[in-house]
C-alpha cells in the first residue's frame, strides 16, 4: 500500500511546464540591490553623524 501511495504522489508533481521565471528572477534581484543600497544610505548615514 505505500508503495502505490508513493507513486500516486509522484504523478501530483507538475512537470517542467514551460513558465519563464526570468522576469520573476530580475524583480527579486532589482529588490534585493534596492534592500542592500537603502541598508547601506542608512548604514552611512548612521556613521557620518
């Protein structure tokens, strides 16, 4: 019976379905550069005073 469970499971996997995560990959990108350099201003803001 787990075995069956296990191979009924496998068929829930979605194959490759062609999504192109390229402009998702670029936005998480662009958003962490934004995080860094406003961590950074604050960072040297915070050493100039």
């Amino acid at each position: 019976m787990s075995k069956n469970h296990h191979e009924s499971s496998k068929d829930n996997v979605p194959e490759k379905s062609g999504i192109d995560l390229r402009g998702t990959f670029i936005s998480v990108m662009l958003l962490g550069g934004f995080i860094i350099i406003s961590w950074l201003g604050i960072y040297l803001l915070f050493l100039s005073r």
